[in-house]
C-alpha cells in the first residue's frame, strides 16, 4: 500500500511540475479587486496561437456571464477565428441586490469596475500569452454603457468597442476624455424601451443624461475623425422577425478607426441573432468590426 501512494503522489507532483494538468473551457476563475472576489469565466479555442486577440463580452443588468456565453454563442465563433473571450461577473448592487456594471453610475454604486475590468485585462493577457494590443470590450445594455465607460477612462487597454442596446451613461456624456480615441460599434432598435435610443432614459441611478444615440455616434466620430459615411441597408432575409437593420459607417479615408451604427427599425431591447431581429448576428458583427483593428 505505501508503495502505490507513493507513487501516484510522485506522478501527481510530476504532472504539477510539468504543467501537464488539462484545463477544459470555458473555466471559471477568481480575482481579487479592491477587497472584492470577483468571478470570471473564460474560453480558449484549442490549440490557441500565443498573442491571440482577446474580447470581453459584458452581461446586462441583473444577468450574469454564464446567460451571455450562451446566448451569444461568442466561444463559436473564437474557434473559428482563434481568439480568447472573457465573461467577467458584475457584482451585487448594493441598493437593488441585482447585478450591474458601475458605468460611472455615481447615484448607485461605487464598485470600481473600470479598473477592475483594465486589471483583469493586463492579468489575462500576461498569463495567457494574449495581445496586449488586441483587446477589446463589448457588452449588452449595462454592458454597453460599461465599454463606453472604458472607451472613455481605459482607451489604453481596450482597443475598440461594441455596444449592443446600450448607450453612455449620463456622467460619462458630460465628463468622457480618453487618452486616444477608439473605434466604436453601436446596435440600437427604434422600438427599444429599455434604452431608448432619443436619450429620454431617466436619469434616475445615474443612467440617464445621454442625449440620442446619432449624437453619441456624432461625438465619437468627431474623435476619430470621421468626416465621411455610407449607408447600407443590410438585406431583410428574415421575413417573419418584424424588423429590418440599416448600417450607417463613418468614416476617414486617410485613418483606420470607423464607428459604426446599426439601427434595428422595429428592433427592441435585444441582441439580434439570438432573438430578436435575426436579420444580422451581433456577435459575428462584433467580431467582423473587431478583425478590423487588428495589429
């Protein structure tokens, strides 16, 4: 009996030493930020090349990471093109006891989820041998007023954005200044009640006090410099979804950053290709502004 224990502890050390134990993805993982413990869940492709892009997709509020790994079927479509996906966990509020994204929403939380996000972001990309210059965010709702809210303090660490029924956040408006601009992906539908694409989202929370979504669109194409557009009107192939999607791109001949505004006319609060419109994929969208940016 001692000789077999002895053994095995012996193999088992080896397979420690050489690295040898198997991780399956999608993993969950903890981080410790400002005396919290927060979870993430992150994928991997098989044989994933070193330097690999790397993409955050953030939850809405009161979701949860597990919710938009599935319903974004992200993880497929990193198999195909070889990059890593992380689905960080926003933390309980305080006030309402449901998850969020503190989007600079200073009425309702203080949980310093920008440095946290640009954190977990350095710590990925050192210990998975992940590109330091190919990382970017995207979210959906809270989700996509939290990757505003990183275009606008974390332009450094996150090299692009997507936000999907998602708007900037009314400190965010009034107080964005990034270190260099970035290029910005935007989905909205016309029947969206939730974030309501005029900017009439009530300032209660700290939400509201964003005007429309054109004139967001127009700020951040000023950033980059923008001073051209083309409008496409993307083909209606689904016939029964109630909705139909129109493509604006701004853009500059002379630089490579764009920003990009879908509009889903019929669309509600949604992440189209998952349900919804189903006229376009999101996520196959996010990914095909993101391989735009790659360095």
């Amino acid at each position: 009996m001692f000789l077999v224990i002895f053994t095995y502890s012996c193999e088992t050390i080896d397979d420690i030493e050489n690295n040898q134990v198997e991780i399956s993805y999608p993993a969950d993982y903890f981080f410790e930020h400002d005396g919290i413990t927060r979870r993430y869940t992150l994928y991997k492709p098989n044989n994933i090349q070193e330097g690999a892009p790397l993409i955050f997709v953030l939850h809405g509020y009161g979701s949860n990471s597990k919710n938009i790994m599935r319903y974004t079927q992200m993880n497929d479509i990193a198999d195909r093109n070889g990059f890593a996906v992380c689905y960080p966990q926003g933390s309980i509020n305080y006030y309402t006891t449901r998850t969020h994204w503190n989007a600079n929403l200073k009425q309702m939380s203080n949980v310093k989820d920008a440095d946290f996000l640009s954190k977990l972001a350095t710590f990925l990309q050192n210990e998975h041998n992940l590109s330091k210059e190919n990382t970017f965010v995207s979210g959906m709702s809270n989700g996509g007023f939290m990757s505003y809210t990183l275009a606008c303090n974390k332009s450094n660490i996150f090299s692009a954005i997507a936000s999907i029924t998602g708007t900037m956040s009314g400190y965010d408006w009034n107080n964005c200044d990034p270190e260099k601009p970035i290029p910005i992906l935007q989905i909205s539908g016309t029947d969206d009640y939730v974030v309501p694409m005029d900017g009439s989202m009530s300032a209660a929370g700290g939400w509201g006090g964003a005007p429309d979504i054109n004139k967001i669109i127009e700020y951040w194409s000023d950033l980059n410099s923008c001073n051209k557009n083309e409008i496409i009107r993307i083909a209606n192939v689904n016939q029964n979804d109630n909705s139909y999607v129109i493509l604006e791109k701004n853009y500059n001949e002379n630089q490579l950053n764009e920003v990009w505004l879908y509009t889903v006319y019929g669309g509600g609060h949604t992440w189209p290709g998952a349900w919804g419109n189903m006229d376009i994929s999101a996520s196959e969208e996010i990914w095909l502004f993101f391989k735009k940016y790659l360095k």
